[in-house]
C-alpha cells in the first residue's frame, strides 16, 4: 500500500490524506485507522491519533497494538488513569508484555506513586530481563526513594545490555557522585560525554575538577 510506504518514509500528512481514502472505500479497515493514528501522534495531533486509536479498538476490542499506543498517548496528554486502563487491557490478554509493565511504571512515576512504579518495572524484568528500559527507569524510580545503591546496580545491568547506552552511564555517574564515589561517577559521566550524552560536559565541570 502507498500510504505505508509514505508512512515508513515520515511523509505524515500525506500519508494521513492516503489512508482517509483508504478508509473512505472500506470504514471497517482497522489497520487503515491504525497507521492513520500513528501518522498523526508523530504530527503530534494527540486529539486525532486518539480519534483513531479509539474507532480500531471499537472495531476489534482485541487490538493489542492500538491500546498500546492509545495509553502512550494518554500518558503524554496527561491521561493518566486512561493510560493505565489501556494497559492493563493489554495485560488482560498477555499477561507477561513486558512494556506494558514499562508503560505503568512511568505513568505511577509521573504520579509519584514510586513504589508501584518500582513494582511494575520489577514485573517487566520478571517478564523481560532483557528490557533495558526497565533497568534504566527502576534505576530512576529508585532513586527517587534514595536507594542509591539499587539504583546504581540497576543502571549497572542496563549497560550490560547495552554497552553504549550514555543515558545509563550518565545517571550512574550522577548516582555514584551523590554516593560519594567520585572517581567511578566521574569515570562514567566522561563515558557519556564520549558517547554523545551533552549534558555530562556540563556536570562533569561541576564535579570532576
């Protein structure tokens, strides 16, 4: 299909215009709507990737992929409580979707409720051990509630996941120092920096003179 391959190369609105006609021929098209949705959240027209999501899971309730994105939307306009109704339908049909888990913590962050969200990125991990976000978020949650060292361990089993992922190695550095180790944090914060993380230059003037 032509809107998929516009899609693919993130000519959104005119995707967007081929998929309305795509539609207009068959209203019962849920993929159609789908990837009309997904045109429009990276247009960042939150109200119409809502609209679409919405009319896939009122064609089929069962469509895992449009609950996801309809929840990462809601999180990002502040639907909380929707988000989390979204995933939790994704969980009711599987059990063991690590992201979902993922998606709940962040919304529980967000909310500061940081105990449930420290519980639902355990569960990712349960379901996942290779999630990297899982680890790298439990680092963030954890640190929240002033577990340094559980957090530094967490981002620790991030970059062995991902070994050139600066985001970790930047808030273990920023962990380490607030632990008192200044020699490992300023270690990890010059790895960031090296891989491109622009924040760790400016921190790592303020700590590792």
């Amino acid at each position: 299909m032509q809107a998929n391959t516009l899609l693919a190369a993130k000519e959104y609105k005119t995707a967007i215009a081929m998929y309305t006609k795509v539609i207009v021929a068959n209203i019962k098209f849920t993929a159609a709507y789908f990837n009309r949705g997904i045109a429009k959240d990276s247009l960042n027209d939150f109200k119409g990737a809502l609209e679409d999501y919405s009319k896939v899971l009122l064609l089929d309730p069962y469509y895992e992929k449009a609950h996801m994105s309809r929840a990462f939307v809601r999180y990002r306009v502040h639907d909380y409580k929707g988000a989390l109704d979204d995933y939790e339908e994704v969980l009711t049909g599987d059990p063991n979707n690590a992201d979902a888990f993922i998606g709940k913590g962040l919304v529980k962050d967000k909310v500061k409720d940081y105990l449930g969200a420290l519980t639902e990125y355990t569960r990712a991990i349960m379901a996942d051990s290779a999630k990297l976000m899982a680890y790298l978020n439990r680092g963030n949650t954890r640190n929240h509630l002033h577990d340094f060292t559980g957090a530094v361990a967490d981002y620790t089993k991030a970059i062995e996941i991902d070994p050139l992922y600066a985001n970790a190695y930047f808030d273990r550095g920023l962990t380490e120092i607030m632990l008192k180790q200044k020699v490992e944090g300023c270690i990890d914060l010059q790895k960031a920096a090296a891989l491109g993380y622009e924040k760790a230059a400016d921190i790592i003037k303020k700590y590792c003179k």
